[in-house]
C-alpha cells in the first residue's frame, strides 16, 4: 500500500458502527498521490499525500 514519503502517512484502521449497532471492521485511506518531485537535487517519482504537497513540503518537478 502506497505511504508519504515525507510524513509516512498511511492507511487507518477502525470500526464502522451502522445505525443498528452492527460493528464490522473499517480502513480509511489516505489520499496519496505519485508525483515527480526533486530529491537530492535530482527529479524522482515519489508518493505524497495532498497535505505534504499543499502545505509546501515537496517541490515538485
């Protein structure tokens, strides 16, 4: 499963409850995306979330 690289955000795990009260098992995933991104000074194919890649964190390619 794909993760951030740069907060190492990933999928979550819960238990959805319905109206009834029935519990089964949840995973909310994060929204993550492949982006070409400059690592080291050279441009490179990373996964970041939507976060990382609005706040600033990545300089894209």
């Amino acid at each position: 499963m794909a993760k951030c690289s740069v907060c190492d955000k990933s999928a979550h795990f819960g238990i959805k409850v319905s109206h009834s009260h029935r519990r089964s098992n949840k995973m909310w995933k994060s929204n993550i995306k492949k982006v070409k991104a400059i690592v080291n000074g050279t441009p490179k194919k990373i996964y970041v979330c939507t976060s990382c890649l609005r706040s600033g964190k990545v300089e894209r390619a």
